[in-house]
C-alpha cells in the first residue's frame, strides 16, 4: 500500500482501517495491524506491551483492540485528581488504565475519530464499571477542549499517522494546562533513509506511518512552544522484525538490511508546558490597587 501525502486521504484511510480493527474485536479477533486468520499479530510493534498486572484491570476488549508501539501509561507519571487526555484512543486500553491513575478525584478523556473504536471504547468503559473516563468523537488537530484544561497528554502510536503535526502539537500546547505534561508513545526514525524504504517500512511500522526523525519531532515539539524535550527509544526495529512483512511485499530483505538496522524505533516522547511565572502569576492574583484599575 502506497502512502498518501494529502491529509485527506491519510484521514480516510486510517478511519476505514481503525474502524475494520475495531469489528475485527468485537468479532472475537484481534486489532493488530498485520491480523490475519492465517498470520495473527504483527510482532514486534504491537504485542508484549502491557504486562499481566495492568492486562488485569481492563477488559480484554481493550487490549485487544490496542494498536500502539509502547505503554505511555507504564512510563508517564500520573498524580492522583489530574486530567488526562489520550489522542486517539481506540478501544480504551489506556485511558482506562490511566483514570484508575488518577482516582475518582481525577477524569481520563479518550479522542477518536473512528465511530467503531469509539463505540468499542465506551462498551470497555461500561464492562470495566470506570466513572471517570469520557471518549469524545474529533480529530487530533482540532481538540474539542478548551484551552488550558489537561494535566497530561497521552498517546499511543497515533500522532505519526497525522498529516499535520506541527497543528496537533500546538493544539497539544493549547489545552494543556501550565506545567501540563505531554508523554506520548510513537514511531519515529533516525539517520537518513531512502525514500523508497522509508515508505515501505513505515507500512510496517505502525501500519499507516508518517513518522518524522527523532531531531525532526524534538524541533516541532519546541516549535509549538514546549520545554524540557526528550526523546527515549523504547524498541529499536531490526531488518528481522519486517522480514514477513517485506517479503510479503516482493522486498529483498537482506538487500536492504544496512537501510533498515535501527533506523526505526519506538520512542517515548516527554516535554512540559511551561509554566505559570511570577510576574503573570502576580498579575493574576493581585487584588492591590496597583494591578487592579
């Protein structure tokens, strides 16, 4: 499959797939980006993400459904009554995991565009019994919050699949509060690729990818207003790992290895909001006569 460089087209296409991996749950198989009868999962993106404990505390729908490339939840620090908010939330898995984070003080918002994996989404929420959580239906690049009203933002694997990033990163900044945290899971690459290749792995990585350089992300991320950015590698892919894959694509794998070796990876990706200062603090609470007229 070709990638599409229009956002329209992106947006239709990871609509139609998302919503095909959410029947595919509900069915009674698996989300996974390379599921097939024949073939099952398309290790090693997608599975060994959750360990039992957390598997333990959802409903299997939710993990089932799960098509990210690391566990935001496992490695973003989570408070007790924060706001938290996951970009593209598929079926649930960790928005449900992060409101269990934040107690019955807190509230966990999921956002999707997909009309199946949001339905799938709130059926996990009523069989996990969780009262702080609500999926709302938009697109990542237009967030339905208002502005400064999220702790933390989440995701899983979803931000690569935008045509614009640079918008979903503002709008990140935006609805975060001052000192919110952005800590989000997703694919990105490392060294020069050809272009050819990059096209034909990114397939792979994630399904339906996008994914900008690593120094590529850390510049948006600063671009948009951000501090404190960093960008941990969580999997680094290996020409083995798509070996089915590519193959299946008529690729010379072996041919190819020196482009592929460690040039795509998962990552988890950190950066803050700064924060309120003294002097707009000060203008904010004064009630003197010199900061009140």
């Amino acid at each position: 499959m070709s990638i599409s460089h229009t956002s329209l087209d992106i947006k239709e296409v990871v609509k139609q797939k998302y919503g095909e991996a959410a029947l595919r749950v509900t069915s009674g198989g698996s989300s996974c980006c390379g599921a097939t009868p024949s073939t099952g999962c398309c290790d090693p993106i997608t599975t060994n993400l959750y360990d039992a404990s957390q598997a333990g505390q959802i409903p299997e729908e939710a993990l089932l459904a799960s098509l990210g490339c690391g566990n935001p939840t496992a490695l973003a620090h989570l408070n007790a009554g924060e706001i938290v908010l996951d970009l593209g939330s598929g079926g649930g898995i960790d928005v449900l995991l992060s409101a269990r984070r934040v107690g019955p003080t807190g509230r966990a918002y999921g956002l999707d565009m997909t009309d199946e994996m949001l339905a799938l989404a709130n059926q996990n929420k009523r069989k996990a019994g969780t009262e702080n959580v609500e999926f709302l239906k938009g697109e990542i690049e237009s967030i339905p919050l208002p502005d400064n009203s999220v702790d933390v933002i989440i995701s899983n694997c979803v931000i690569n699949l935008s045509a614009d990033k640079d918008k979903v990163l503002r709008e990140a900044f935006r609805v975060l509060k001052p000192g919110g945290r952005f800590a989000v899971s997703d694919v990105v690459t490392r060294g020069e690729i050809l272009p050819e290749i990059r096209q034909s792995v990114l397939a792979w990585v994630g399904c339906i990818a996008g994914a900008l350089d690593e120094n590529d992300y850390g510049r948006k991320l600063k671009a948009a207003g951000f501090e404190q950015i960093e960008v941990e590698p969580t999997r680094i892919y290996r020409a083995e790992d798509a070996r089915e894959f590519l193959s299946g694509q008529g690729i010379d794998v072996d041919a190819l290895a020196p482009q592929l070796e460690g040039k795509f990876l998962s990552a988890f990706i950190r950066a803050v909001k700064p924060g309120v200062t003294e002097s707009t603090r000060a203008q904010t609470t004064c009630c003197g006569p010199t900061c009140c007229n």
